[in-house]
C-alpha cells in the first residue's frame, strides 16, 4: 500500500515538470532499471568514481538547483551554436566533456565561443575562460576603453 | 491553565509546520532527480532553446516553495527548543 503510494507521489512530481525534464527523468529511470553491472572494470570505476564526486559536489537542494541552472548554461551555448553555426556543429568532433585543462567549459564551448570571437565580436581575451564561468558575454571595448583608460 | 494554553499552541504550530514539511519533499524530490538526469544524460542529446526556457521557468517556480521551505525550517528550529538550526540535514 505504502508502496502504491509512493508510486502515486512519484508521478504526481514527475507531472509537474516541463516535458523535455520528465523525458530526461524517464530516460535515466530506464537507464538505472537496465543498468549492466558487467563491462570493463576500469571504465565502470571511472563512471563510479565521476558520479560519486558529481554526488559530493552537489549534496544539498541548493547545489543540485546550481548544477541544473549551470547546465541549462551549457545547453543555451550548444543550442546557440546549432542555431548560428549549422554547418560548424555538424562537421565537429568536438567533446561534450570537460576535460584538460579547463573545469569550466567543454571542447565544443570553447569552440562555439572561438567562433563567436571571430565572425560576430570579439570576446575577451585577456580573461582566462578555462578558469570562469561567466554569467554574461564579455565584450572587449574596440577604440576607446571607457572603462580603463585615462581621459580628461 | 495560561501555560497549558500556550503548549498547547506550540504544539498545534509544530504539527502544523511539520505537516507542510511532509509536502516538501516534492520539490526536493524533483530537483534531485532532475540534476541526476541531467548529470547522465546521453552527450548526443541535447535541448533547444524552448525547452531550455521551460525548464529555467520551473526552477524560478520552486526557488518560492525552497524559500518557504527554508522559512518553515526557522520556523521549527524557534518552536522546538532543542532543535539545532545548523544541523538540518536538508543543505539549506
């Protein structure tokens, strides 16, 4: 019975959530039922030992609403460069994970925000991107800098 | 008979705080489950900027529900007295 009513609850809480959420929730629910305990040993301990520090990193309600706020970031970037860059997306090989020596963004990021620089304006760059995750676009003032320089 | 009046008050305070915390697990439920999709998902799918939005809108909708949830929480740590705010286990 209590079961049953868990059960219940749980859908209930599924319902509410916008439907590209509850296909990911679904996906994840069915990927935990098939779940293969077998397969190589040391890519299994990498997957576990990636999944307990993602775990560590975001115990609480607060840490885990921040890593969905800060992977929407990363979405609206690949979503942006599928939208500006058709061509660009579909020929690169560029990796979805953070890897190297940036914590922050993933190769096909800093592919998109290279490509930004390039044909729309240019970006900073001065400030190191592999070590921020900025919440807005920093713009390099061109001619005059009105923040910095010195004028009477 | 004044004192009984005013336990019996906290009292009736307490139940009724703990009732609505019964309820909050929802919200906490959702979001949980929503990071650890999120975390695992397969790296070929992706989201557009409509549903990107949708789920922004729904984070904004339980920012309020955590913000009560966090205002019942005080709530409870004032009514029981023995209650120790900072060891609340839900990493408010």
């Amino acid at each position: 019975m209590a079961f049953a009513s868990s059960k219940t609850s749980n859908a209930q809480n599924v319902f509410r959530l916008p439907l590209v959420a509850r296909k990911l929730v679904e996906k994840d629910r069915e990927r935990r039922s098939k779940a293969n305990i077998g397969g190589e040993f040391r890519g299994q301990l990498e997957k576990t030992l990636r999944y307990l520090r993602w775990k560590s990193e975001c115990n609480t309600l607060l840490d885990a609403a921040g890593y969905i706020a800060a992977e929407l970031e990363r979405e609206k970037l690949y979503a942006l460069y599928q939208k500006l860059f058709p061509k660009e997306w579909k020929n690169s090989g560029a990796s979805f994970e953070r890897k190297g020596y940036s914590e922050y963004h993933t190769e096909r990021e800093f592919e998109f925000i290279e490509l930004v620089s390039d044909r729309y304006f240019p970006l900073c760059t001065w400030l190191d991107w592999s070590d921020f995750r900025f919440d807005h676009i920093p713009i390099e003032p061109v001619n005059f800098d009105l923040c910095c320089g010195e004028y009477e | 008979m004044k004192d009984n009046r005013k336990k019996n008050r906290q009292n009736d305070t307490g139940g009724e705080v703990l009732r609505r915390l019964v309820k909050a697990p929802e919200t906490v439920n959702q979001i949980y489950e929503l990071a650890e999709s999120l975390f695992w998902r397969e790296a070929n799918l992706r989201m557009t900027l409509a549903d990107i939005e949708q789920v922004n809108k729904y984070l904004r909708q339980t920012e309020s529900e955590v913000e009560a949830m966090k205002k019942q929480l005080r709530e409870l740590a004032l009514i029981e007295g023995s209650f120790y705010a900072e060891r609340i286990p839900t990493g408010f």
